[in-house]
C-alpha cells in the first residue's frame, strides 16, 4: 500500500490523496485549492485515465473542485459519495466551472491587448456537467466494493449535507489494514446537519 498527499499537506484546502494498493489506484477527493497559493497541489504521477474510482468525502470544491479537471483529461472511472453530495456537486461544479471560464475570458482580454497567447479554463461548464454520470451514490454503513482486495465504508461526518468519513479495508500480499480518512469533521447540536458519527478503530488515519 502506497498513500501519496497531493493536496492538502500542510494546509488545509485542496485534499487529494492517491492510494496504490494490489496493483489499482484510486483518489480519495479532488480538491481545488483555496485561498492563497502557498503549497501548490502536485500532479497526479500518473494519467488521469489510469485512476480507477474517486472516493468522494463531501462537495466542497476544496474537496471536489478537480474532478472535472480528471474527467476533461481522461478519467471515466466511478465517484463514490453520499446522494446528498452528488445533487450538491451538480450545483457547486458548475457553479464552479462557470468561474474558470469567466477567468480566463478576462485574462485573455488582457492577453489579446498585450499579444499574449490566450489561456484555456482549468475545465469547462459541459466537464462539469457530465461528472454526475460518473457518480455512484451509496448510503452511510454501506460496504462499497470498489476492486478485488479494496472495500470502503461511509459514515456521517457531521459538516455538511451528505459529508463523509472513509474508511478502506485494504488486503495485500496477504495482510488486511484499514485506514480511515476524515474528510472534514462538523460540530455536535447543529441544526439540520446531524452529529458526528466516528469509527472505532484503524490501523491508520488521515486527518487534515
């Protein structure tokens, strides 16, 4: 098993983990980064293409922002999330889409004037809308059986509609470990969204 951080290390904005185990690669969130531009995101090592599945945690674009980018450069692999984070990422990526594309039309204004070459958006409003086609949708406590050697369970997190916590059951070689991944964790007594729900147990955790 091989955990590689391309986001979200040392800062708190753009998660994005790649995780290597019996011969598949899937990502735990895509995220875009926020805010300043202290610690840029690093590059997938590999084509979008060969990443199998994205194990989504919630719909913020800090966590989800990038998944359009993957699919406009090759990935058709599925999204596993919550059915409230798929009908929030229909809204929150295109919303976010329509950004990218409103930056660089006002970039290449400048760029035309100053005889520049003119910048393509990180991805477009039609990338974002065909992400949903790729989203499979599952509910809390629910094993998900992504390849031969890795499942996955969902379970409230507590910080927004549909926000999760992962945890993977990955075998190996001939050994089993479990590694839980956060996500954002929200507070107890809040309108609306419930408390927190918590796993009891993991042979390791990732935490932002």
């Amino acid at each position: 098993m091989k955990l590689t951080f391309l986001g979200a290390a040392r800062e708190v904005t753009g998660s994005c983990t790649l995780i290597e185990a019996g011969g598949h690669r899937f990502l735990v969130d895509c995220g875009m980064e926020q805010g300043k531009d202290v610690y840029p995101n690093a590059d997938l090592p590999c084509a979008p293409g060969e990443i199998e599945a994205i194990l989504l945690t919630h719909a913020h674009i800090d966590h989800s922002g990038r998944i359009p980018y993957l699919y406009k450069n090759g990935f058709r692999g599925p999204i596993y999330s919550t059915d409230a984070t798929m009908d929030l990422c229909e809204i929150m990526l295109e919303d976010s889409a329509h950004i990218q594309e409103s930056d660089a039309e006002y970039k290449n204004r400048k760029n035309r004037r100053a005889g520049r070459p003119e910048e393509e958006p990180l991805y477009t409003v039609a990338d974002a809308q065909r992400v949903p086609e790729f989203i499979d949708t599952c509910e809390y406590g629910q094993p998900v059986h992504l390849c031969d050697g890795v499942d996955a369970v969902f379970i409230d997190a507590g910080h927004l509609l549909g926000s999760a916590s992962i945890r993977l059951t990955l075998t190996e070689g001939g050994q089993t470990k479990t590694i839980v991944f956060s996500g954002d964790i929200g507070n107890v007594d809040q309108p609306i969204i419930r408390d927190p729900q918590f796993f009891t147990g993991a042979d390791y955790v990732v935490m932002e």
